[in-house]
C-alpha cells in the first residue's frame, strides 16, 4: 500500500473567509454569555493592576516586576483605555480573540482536512479548550499574554508547513513574515515567541538539500541544539515526569528533521530571512530596554533564565488516565505491527468513548484535563514515527516537528490553561494525524465500508462537547444571576448561588473605601493586588505579588524597603487565595514583620487582617 501526497483543498478565498466568519460569529455567540461573568481576583486582577501602571506611563521591568513583555501591555492597556478603565474592553476583546481564533481553526483545517473534519475540531476546541466555571468565570476572559500568542503560532505553523518540501512563490518573503510574526509573540510573551521561533527554525530542517554540505551541517547543529536545549530547560523537571511527554518529542523530531529534499533554497538563506523577520520586530524595544537593564537584568526579568519562575511554579507532569495511555500504547502496538491503517482509527474512537465511561471515579473534568495534556504528546509521537507518511507529505512533518517544540510552553505549569493557549497548532496537529489514519483505513477497508467510520467519531465529539459544556452553560442561562459589589470598575454577575464567594473580596473593598482616600495608597499580601485595581487605590510597588521564591531574599529586601518608603496608610493580609502562593507568610517573613512594626491590626474580613499605620 502506497500513500499519494494529500494536497490542501484549493477553495475560492472569498468562500473560505465567509465560511471562517461565519464559525467565528457562532463562536463569539457562544462564549458571549460568559463575557461579564465572575472575576479571577489574583491571576486576572494581578495583570489588571499591572495594565493600569502601564496606561499611567509606567514601564514593565522598570517600575514594576512582570513577566510579560511590552507588546502585551500595549493592546491591553488600550483596551483598558477604551473601556473607560473598566474590564469591558478587554473582556470583550477576549471574547471576538478566541472566535477569531477559532474561526481561523477551522478554516486552516477545513482547507486541509475538509468540512467534517474541521467542525468536529472546532467543537473540541471550544467545549474543552474554552472552559468556563459558574464559580470564577471563564480563564479566555482573564488578559494572558497566552491568547495573543495562539493565532500566532498556528499562522507560523502553517507557514512554515507550506514551505517545508516544496517550492513556492515568495518563499523568502513567507519565511521573512514568520520570523515578524514570532517576533510579535516575543514581544507579548517571551518563552512563547522563542518556542515559536526555534519551532520554525527545526521545521524547515527537512526542506534542506542532503547534498550540500552546508545544510547538512547547519542542519546538524540545529537538532542536536534542540535537544540539548531541551534537556537543560526540563533539567528541574527530571524527577517531575517530563522526559515522557515533552522531552521524547523533541528528540523523535530532531531525528525526523534531517535534510531530504534536493531543490530547496539554501538553509543559510532561509535562516537569515527567518533571523531578519523576528530581529526587525524585536530589536526596536529590545535594545532601548537593554540600555537601562543590562545583559544580566534582561537574561533575568525578560528571559526569566535566573530559575527562579520555574523554582516557584514548577509542577509535576501527571500520568495520563489510562484510556488516554491506551490510545498511544495501542497506536504505537499497531505501528509496529503494521496494521495501522485497520487499527488506529477504530482505537482512537474508542479511547474517546472509553474516556466518557471511565471519568466516573474522578469526574469528566478532570479526566479532560488529564487527557488533553498528553494528546501532543500522544500527536507528534504516533506522527512521526511512521517514515512512509513523513516522506509523502512533508508539510504534515513540518507542522508536527513545530508542534513537538511549541509543546514545551507546559514546562512548568503543564495545566489546563496552558494547553489551551498552545491549542491552535495541537488542534491542527490532531487533525493532520486523523486524516492520515482515516485515509488508511479507507484504503484498507474500501469505500464505502469506511464511510461509518467518521460518522461515529463525530457523532462521539458532539457528545462528548455536550456533556463538557452543558452543565456550566445551562445553568448559566437558566438559573437567576446577582450583580457583585466589586465596584465599577468590574460590572460583573454570577449565579446566585455562588455570589457568597465574592463576599470577602466586597467587605474588603468597603473597608478600603471607608478607611482611605481615592488618592492614597494600599499595600496587599501576597496576591490580592486586584483590590488596588477595583478600589483605585495606588499600588506604587515594584513586586505586586508575592510567590514563595519570587521575589527571591534580594527583592524582599527592595520590598520592605519600598514599602517603609511609600507608607501606605492601609496593608492588607490574607491566607494565600491559590496553591502557588502557600508558604508565603513563612517565606516572606522579613515583610512580614516590617508589616507587623508599622501597621496596627483595625478589623478582621473573613480571615484577612485590615492593618493601618501605627503613626496615624
């Protein structure tokens, strides 16, 4: 059996944009009733804080510790402009964000796998990507830098996929906009762009002559650099179950990556227009900033390579549940065996059935999540072991070996979340891999014996979309909602039955009102800066929260000192709202007295302590 090369369907430009609009505008129909609902008060009010610093003419690394790059706070400190300060804007523009994305999913799928394909693509994405909690609201409302990445790395993977084992018109100018365009994602968020970048860089790898030696060479060096990279950047993670799922990967796309085409431009030139894209967008903030924070500040607060990101949020990598692991034990099994094109697909139907009946012990959310973390994995290993299929379609082992280098973006915090900002390129990688297997099975089983197949699978997507979305959706339109006291600045609702988890963050803002004025300052421990934000109250600090480890013992030091400089005449403290910042009062005790020296307890808010200054 022979595979021919697949070639994306060639439709009318204009119809395929109509019909993306159309996916989009029924996505953002979707999501809409989430737009205003709940409010995340560390992650979401932590980066509205730091917004609001930007709007007010301050600088990221400079006045305030972050790690996201300048390009971020520019769309979103515009959006929080327009929005008159409140969150509309931006949570609007979240909201048209993802439909965006999602439409250009589809229609980047649709191009390549057809009609069916795409929409059952679409449907996963959205009901398990694009979650939502009746208790907190929705993680695509809250501002990470993530999102904007997303329709960045998948316009990149399909670039670079086009370029990849054939010739094309402009190719120097495809590549010249993919190094922007990865530019674009460094500059909203760093680790992201050089995944993006070093992704297309190892993608193009194939498309290079074995016959010229210098390929060969450069071609050399950039997979043994990949997987050297690697291995240092999961070197904490060693013990913590990542050389599985995200190290495996890299090594089996670097081994697929060598040269094997004799007519593509030279690997140098490809390079270099790849090099002068991301330079052009990037050096242009870039070096003014270096000028003020140096080699070391910009390795440190912009590369964050000083370990201590990954010291305070490293977490482990969860062994998938074991339907999820039978879906890769019985791909592999079958690829070995060499009925693969019978096997595969009928296993990869049934581990989704399989996923529905055995979420019971644990729930189907959180069997999801554990499945979806490892579905790249799972994506990029059962694509690239099989040769045959990697010499016929090239463009398909381009946009897998880019996946298996973007996939890192888990590393540290493999979560959902995660999963679903580095969603668009896994989506279309998923969808690669199932037309390759369906397109087996067709030509093992013929015609129209196959023909119950897709029908099946996508009958098991609509119902596994249903039973994710259903719950949290339903009640959302149906059950009464309350508007919660969070001030003006954050118009939001939720159902009734949860508003009793906002009463605390309320009671709080009352005592803010009550005890100072809109022009003074307050001081909140350690991760509850969404209360400047929402009361107006400045927050004119370099460190906005407080993870144990970050700020290490040296920036304490700046924040007590900062702290006795400012004098705020109101500090909150409470216990730690997530598990990141447990341990912080233990850790972060040199600020913990300085606290208890200068403000006096004046009320207690649900376990939180109110303190003014004692000289008041």
């Amino acid at each position: 059996m022979r595979l021919r090369p697949i070639e994306p369907w060639e439709a009318p430009a204009h119809r395929l944009a109509l019909e993306a609009l159309a996916v989009a505008a029924l996505c953002a129909l979707f999501l809409w009733p989430f737009r205003l609902y709940g409010f995340d008060l560390v992650d979401e009010g932590t980066q509205l804080a730091q917004i609001e610093r930007v709007l007010a003419g301050e600088r990221p690394y400079i006045d305030f510790e972050t790690g996201y790059t300048p390009g971020y706070f520019a769309v979103h400190s515009w959006l929080l402009d327009a929005g008159d300060g409140t969150i509309v804007g931006i949570r609007t523009f979240g909201v048209l964000l993802q439909s965006v994305i999602v439409g250009g999913l589809w229609a980047t799928v649709r191009a390549w796998g057809g009609a069916q394909l795409a929409s059952a693509i679409a449907i996963l994405y959205v009901a398990f990507l694009l979650p939502a909690s009746l208790a907190t609201g929705a993680p695509f409302n809250i501002p990470y830098p993530g999102w904007l990445v997303a329709p960045v790395a998948l316009a990149v993977q399909v670039m670079v996929s086009r370029v990849s084992g054939r010739r094309i018109r402009r190719r120097d100018l495809v590549l010249f906009a993919s190094g922007a365009v990865a530019g674009l994602a460094f500059s909203a968020k760093p680790n992201a762009g050089l995944l993006v970048l070093a992704g297309a860089a190892l993608a193009l790898s194939p498309a290079w002559s074995p016959n010229r030696r210098a390929d060969r060479v450069l071609s050399a060096v950039l997979r043994i650099s990949a997987v050297v990279a690697t291995a240092i950047l999961l070197a904490p993670g060693w013990n913590q179950g990542y050389l599985i799922p995200l190290f495996l990967p890299v090594a089996l796309a670097a081994a697929r990556a060598g040269p094997s085409f004799d007519d593509g431009d030279p690997a140098i030139r490809q390079l270099l227009a790849l090099a002068v894209g991301f330079v052009m967008v990037v050096a242009p903030w870039v070096l003014p900033l270096l000028s003020e924070i140096g080699i070391a500040g910009l390795m440190a607060d912009v590369l964050l390579l000083d370990g201590g990101v990954v010291d305070a949020y490293l977490l482990p990598f969860e062994y998938p549940a074991w339907s999820t692991l039978a879906l890769a034990v019985g791909g592999v099994a079958a690829h070995v065996a060499r009925t693969r094109a019978a096997v595969l697909p009928a296993i990869a139907v049934a581990s989704l059935v399989a996923a529905t009946v055995l979420a019971y012990p644990i729930g189907p959310r959180l069997a999801a999540e554990n499945a979806l973390l490892w579905l790249g994995p799972i994506v990029v290993t059962l694509g690239l072991i099989d040769r045959e299929a990697l010499r016929t379609w090239p463009r398909e082992r381009a946009a897998l070996i880019f996946l298996s280098i973007y996939g890192l973006q888990l590393f540290p915090r493999p979560d959902s979340v995660h999963v679903a900002m580095g969603g668009p390129p896994l989506a279309l990688g998923a969808a690669l891999l199932w037309r390759r297997y369906r397109r087996r099975w067709r030509m093992a089983v013929g015609e129209g014996a196959s023909a119950w197949l897709p029908r099946v699978a996508f009958v098991a997507v609509l119902v596994l979309a249903v039973g994710r979305v259903a719950p949290t959706w339903g009640a959302r339109l149906t059950q009464p909602t309350v508007a919660l006291a969070l001030g003006p600045r954050a118009p939001v609702v939720v159902v009734e039955p949860q508003a009793t988890r906002y009463a605390r963050a309320a009671d709080l803002l009352s005592e803010i009102e009550r005890r100072t004025e809109p022009a003074e300052a307050i001081f909140a421990f350690p991760d509850l800066a969404a209360l400047g934000f929402l009361s107006g109250r400045a927050q004119p600090y370099h460190y906005l929260y407080f993870v144990p480890g970050r700020p290490d013992r040296v920036g304490e030091d700046r924040a007590v000192r900062r702290l006795e400089e400012v004098a705020p005449h109101l500090v909150i403290t409470c216990p730690p709202q997530v598990e990141a910042f447990r341990g912080a009062t233990s850790y972060f005790s040199q600020l913990g007295l300085a606290v208890e020296r200068a403000y006096a307890p004046a009320a207690e808010v649900d376990g939180c302590a109110v303190r003014t200054r004692r000289s008041d």
